[in-house]
C-alpha cells in the first residue's frame, strides 16, 4: 500500500499519473470531493438550459420538438452533469458526435486514455485536425469535427488539461497526516497513568511486595496491567495511588488543521466555508460577503463550459438540418447556464 502523500500529494507532470491521483481523491478524499462536488453544483445548479430564438411561430415549435427528443435521447441533466464533473475531475472531456440517419445525435464521452494523439496544423497548434483514439484493440483516425475536446487550466496551444485538484493534492496529504497525528495527540493527551507511591523505606516496599505475592500469583504481580473501566482499588497500608495525565502544549495543533483547509480553499477559489463546511462563527451577513468572490469564480466556470454547450447545440441543428428535420434557414440555439 501507498500513503497518502504517494496517493494524492506526489508531485508530477505526468498527466496519466496526475489524472490517476485526481480520480482517487474524487472517490476517496472527503475535501478532494467536495470542491469538485461545489463547483459542479454551483455551475450546473437546477440544470441547463437552451433557449432558441426564432421570430417563426412553426419553427420554434419544431426547434422545441428536436431539442426535447435530443434531452431525452441523451439525458441531457445527468450529460451536462457529468461534463462538468469530468472535466474538473480529469482536466479534459472528450465527446464524440454519432449522427444517425431516423434519431437524434448521439453522443459519446471518451476517456483521455483513450484519445492517444491529437494532431494539429503545423503551423497552427490551436487548430486540431485529426484525433487518434484507442477502441478495443484497434486505433481510428476521427476527424476533429466530430470531437469536442474542453482542456481545461491550461493555455489555448497547449493540447490536453490538467485537473483542477493538482494543486489541492500536496494539501489533502498534508491535511491526511495532520488529522493522523493529531488522533495520536487525543489519546496521549487523554491516557491516565495510575502510579503507586510506597510511603516508607525500601524495607517497607519488600514487605508490601511480599505480602501481595502471597495474595496473588507471581504473574499478576510482575505484568502491569490497564484497569477495566469501573475497577475499585483498595488501598493497602502505606500505598499511595496518583493519577498522572502527560502535560502536552499543542494547543495551536488545530490552527495548524485549518491553515491547510484555507490553502485548499484558497486553490479551488471558495471561502472556507466551502471546505470545511463549518458554518458555526459566520452569520448571514458574513456569509454572503465571504462566497461573493466564488460567485464570481463559478460564472468564469459557467462562460468557460457555455462555449462547449454551444458547440452541442450547434451539432444538434446541423445534424437536424442534413436529416431535413429543420430547414436551412432556421434559427440557432443558445444555451443559458
């Protein structure tokens, strides 16, 4: 087995590996999941909608049928859901379009594992023209018109994303052996040590000795043994029972605790609150000032994906269009978030 700091905080540049630690801390890390969990739900919220444009009565009403048998076809809340999800998850999403000559278009998440190279113009590496993709056994050249591909936290020319939790990861380790040791810290500070104080001279301790061996057996004399809970003791002549608890100073371990939250918060653009969803010293007011700036961070979020969700409404028309669903000159669709 792996600790925690190999799981989530190794440092790399490997994107396979760096993909492997995101998922991992997606599906096992309690913070690791709720930053990707808030963001998806605050950018998704109650779903997303498409709203279509057309002066034509007719033709908005055929624009709502194709779009409705679209939803259905694709489920389109759990599809958006899932989008977000992947993207800050794994830095990337992959869909591929599949038109079909009686149905609406079908579409297909790919995994980045699966998308093995994409090739762009030579002299333009913001223009993608083909994209190599694993699929059982076999590799397929699939033109770049049939992939939407959203890399994320990375510059327009680089080609593939890197997940959002990078840089959360080295503070869920850190976060991971504090909450260790400070477990540790609990039980040593609430240990009791029971010590017998013999009152006399070493005279006095050999007789005291010697008299509870005849009492008991040598065995349960020289073994020290940890008192059962509601144990009454007997004092014997000339014994003196102290209860000892260890003197720790760590009264700023917890400060040490929250110091890492605010570092994850302060990566993932929420206040605090988000993170350690500890609402007990904020109010109403306070609240409302903290999450303004993450309001901000997630209608960045909901611009960036906007633009993907056009890209798909875009295909749903066009596809409609070469199926003769929809005539040419019908309007576009735009979708709201």
């Amino acid at each position: 087995g792996h600790d925690s700091t190999e799981a989530f905080g190794g440092v790399t540049t490997d994107l396979p590996s760096l993909r492997a630690a995101s998922r991992k801390a997606f599906y096992q890390h309690a913070h690791g999941r709720g930053v990707i969990r808030t963001l998806v739900k605050f950018i998704i919220g109650g779903g997303l909608l498409v709203d279509f444009h057309e002066k034509d009565e007719k033709a908005l009403l055929a624009l709502n049928d194709l779009w409705y048998a679209f939803q259905r076809e694709i489920r389109w809340f759990s599809f958006a859901r899932e989008f977000v999800t992947r993207g800050f998850r794994d830095g990337e999403v992959f869909v591929r379009r599949f038109p079909r000559p009686d149905a609406p278009l079908a579409l297909r998440f790919l995994d980045p594992e699966k998308v093995l190279e994409i090739k762009s113009d030579p002299g333009d590496a913001e223009t993608v023209e083909l994209y190599t993709v694993e699929f059982g056994m076999k590799r397929f050249d699939v033109p770049a018109a049939d992939i939407l591909h959203v890399p994320l936290n990375v510059d327009r020319n680089v080609q593939r994303g890197r997940p959002i939790l990078e840089s959360i990861l080295p503070y869920l380790a850190k976060y991971d052996k504090w909450l260790d040791a400070r477990m540790v810290l609990n039980i040593v500070r609430a240990s009791v040590a029971l010590v017998q104080e013999v009152q006399g001279s070493n005279t006095d301790l050999l007789r005291l000795r010697t008299a509870q061996r005849a009492a008991s057996s040598a065995s349960e004399i020289d073994q020290s043994r940890m008192l059962r809970p509601g144990t009454i003791l007997r004092g014997t002549p000339g014994v003196k029972y102290s209860m000892l608890s260890p003197n720790l100073n760590a009264r700023d371990a917890a400060t040490d605790g929250r110091t890492i939250l605010l570092a994850v918060a302060a990566a993932a653009g929420f206040p605090d609150i988000f993170v350690t969803a500890d609402y007990a010293n904020s109010n109403f007011a306070s609240t409302l000032v903290a999450q303004n700036p993450a309001l901000r961070e997630f209608e960045d979020w909901q611009h960036i994906f906007g633009e993907a969700f056009t890209t798909i409404a875009d295909w749903v028309l066009a596809d409609a269009v070469e199926r003769r669903v929809l005539p040419m000159r019908t309007g576009e669709g735009k979708p709201k978030n």
